[in-house]
C-alpha cells in the first residue's frame, strides 16, 4: 500500500510517499480504509522524535512505525477476534497507528461512527483537535454561563473547536489569534480578539475565569497574571521548552505550584477515547461544533501539508485526502 512514510527521525525532507506492507488488524483492532487523515502539530513530534522523551513510546533510535499520522476517517476493512460492534463496511472516525495511508491499523475503543452529515474530509479533522479541546472544557475546567474564556491559539485545531465549546455553554470567548484571523475566529462565536503580534494577553480589560492554552509558548507567570484568582488555567500545548521534555517542564512547575495557590493550574494531555469521540460526533451532529478544514490535500502531496502546518498560518485543521 501507499503511505507517507520516514526511515529515520528529522525534518520534512526525510518524509516520502513509498510502497509499505499493509498492516493487519491485531485482536482489539480494526483495519481502517483511509479515506481521510487529519494534520496537526503532533504529528511533527511523530516526525523529529523531539522532545526525546517522546521516544520512549515512539521508538527509541528510529520510529517504531515508519508511517506518520493519527487522526483518521474511513471505512472498516476488517475486524480483530476480540472486537465487538464494529463490522466491515462501517463508516468510522478516531485515532489510528500511521494514518497517513491507504489503510491504518486502530484500536477499537479509540474509533467511533463517523458523524451523520459529515464527510470523511471533515471527520478527520476532529478526534485529536475535538478531543482535546473537550475533554480540557467538558471535563478539566467547564465553564459557566457568563464566564470569561481565554483561548490561545484559537484559530487553530483545538483552539477552534474550544472557542465553540466555550460558547456553547454560555460563556464569553476571547480569542487570541495571530493578524487576518480576526473574522475567523469572531464566526466561531469569540466576542474579543487579542492579536498577538500587538497585544499580550494581559492587555485585556479583565482578568480570566478560564484560559485555555493551545499554544504552549507563553511562560506560567504571565499566564497566571491574566487569570483570576481563583481561575483554571488548563495547559494544553507545549511547543516551547528545551529538546528533552518540551514544553513539559512548564506543566511540572504548574502542577507543583498549583496546591499551594488559589488559582487552579492543570496539564492536559488528552487521549483519545471511544466516549469522547462520542460524545463530538453528537456536538456535531447538533450543529454545536464544526469542523473547518483550511486546506485538503491528496496523499501523494501530504508533504506539502507538513510544510504548510509548520508555517503555523492553518486556520482550523488540514486533511489529507487518500
């Protein structure tokens, strides 16, 4: 089968469309038929193995799976021994292992029916974006009618999907967002819109009930300084910090200093479920959360959607189409 795949970690370059064995679906699995597979920052973690400490499940040396990707849309090829619910022929959306090709091996319980009204494109867009965004709003820090929300880095994946989450539940949505993504944001439902090329986030009129970080290269006193003092701060991203632990060191200092604060500081780091996935396919099937994908792209050409994702000018999510 085909598949965008890589020998050894590093940049871009060393991805490349090549002939892979064709997975099999182990006995808690399924065998997905790609039909579309979502890109997001992950996926450049999967690609340079940094922060090392991500090679402890990714491979150590070299990547375990050679095949990039988790997010998927498709159609079930066929089912492990153990699996249940699940036949061939359903049309499904969730996390696989190596998505980025014609067919991706996923566990059972991290897949779900794809949302009714959706195309593949747009399902793919949402299981790890969605699912973080609501399991860091739905669970970690709910809001409450009227609540200030502060969502950083908003136009992106799960900035996207939070900033309508937030809403949803009744709560005033402030974006920060970078310059030309004001409107975007602003259809997605946020009230105020911070543009971080010319404002900090504490430029703001008022203090945060709750902030959500999707960026992660902001450091923790500044973020506690727009929160309220008995504010959620919910630490989502980590793209800062050093090549060993990312931005993790900055999500140990939270949880540490956190019990001795009123402020609540909590490090998210979600993990796709069959009951989150769920509960996003109902979010969308009400019209509550959209997927909006930015740019599709085929399989053949998925490289150029690294590329693209690393401008880091993506508003909402990118696909890749197979």
């Amino acid at each position: 089968m085909k598949a965008i795949a890589q020998s050894s970690y590093g940049d871009v370059t060393g991805l490349e469309l090549r002939d892979v064995e064709r997975p099999v679906a182990r006995d808690n699995e399924v065998l997905v038929r790609v039909r579309a597979a979502g890109i997001d920052p992950s996926i450049l973690h999967l690609m340079t193995g940094k922060p090392y400490i991500a090679r402890v499940a990714l491979g150590l040396r070299k990547p375990r799976n050679p095949v990039r990707g988790w997010d998927l849309a498709g159609v079930v090829e066929t089912v492990g021994a153990k699996v249940t619910g699940l036949g061939p022929g359903d049309e499904v959306f969730g996390s696989g292992d190596g998505s980025l090709a014609e067919y991706a091996r996923a566990r059972a319980d991290k897949i779900a029916p794809k949302p009714d009204g959706l195309t593949f494109e747009q399902a793919a867009a949402l299981p790890v974006s969605g699912v973080t965004a609501h399991q860091a709003l739905s669970g970690k820090a709910r809001p409450r009618p009227e609540q200030k929300v502060l969502v950083i880095g908003a136009s992106g994946g799960m900035g996207s999907y939070a900033v309508q989450l937030a809403v949803s539940y009744g709560a005033e949505a402030t974006a920060v967002c970078g310059p030309g993504r004001g409107s975007f944001v602003r259809a997605l439902g946020a009230t105020d819109v911070i543009d971080y090329t010319s404002q900090e986030i504490t430029d703001a009129k008022h203090l945060f009930d709750i902030i959500l970080d999707a960026a992660g290269n902001r450091p923790l006193p500044l973020l506690r300084r727009a929160l309220a003092p008995k504010g959620v701060l919910v630490m989502a991203g980590g793209e800062a910090g050093g090549p060993w632990t990312g931005g993790m060191g900055r999500q140990l200092r939270g949880y540490a200093l956190s019990p001795f604060l009123g402020q609540t500081l909590i490090s998210l780091i979600a993990t796709v479920r069959r009951e989150d996935l769920l509960a996003l396919r109902k979010l969308a099937e009400d019209g509550t959360i959209t997927p909006f994908v930015d740019r599709a792209y085929p399989l053949s050409d998925a490289v150029s959607a690294i590329k693209y994702l690393e401008t880091g000018r993506p508003r909402g999510k990118i696909v890749v189409t197979v």
